[in-house]
C-alpha cells in the first residue's frame, strides 16, 4: 500500500472535510392534517399513521 511521503498541512485537511457536513433534513406539511414531518416518511396524527395524505394505519382501541 502506498503511504505518504511528506505529512499534509492542517489547511489541506480543512480543505477537504469542508463539504463533509450534515445538512438539515428536508420538512414536508402534510396537506390533510397540516403537521410538519420528514419527506417520504410516515408520520402519527391522532393515533393515525398517514403516509401521502392517506390513512394507511389506526391504532387499535384496547
């Protein structure tokens, strides 16, 4: 495996980790209940799972 010869500065290093950040996640309102989640995630509303605007589970009533 080759290894460097010569050590790289700080500043290279900085150069190269600058795009190496987390961005802030993508938020979606959903149009039916008007609560704010992630894209392409489903989210609870009132003991209902809704993904895309559309009931896809209820809670079961014990």
């Amino acid at each position: 495996m080759p290894n460097p010869k010569r050590r790289h500065s700080k500043t290279r290093r900085d150069k190269r980790r600058t795009h190496d950040k987390a961005s802030t996640p993508t938020l979606s309102v959903d149009a039916t209940t008007g609560m704010t989640h992630l894209r392409h995630r489903a989210h609870w509303s009132e003991g209902k799972l809704y993904y895309r605007g559309k009931v896809v589970l209820e809670k079961a009533v014990d």
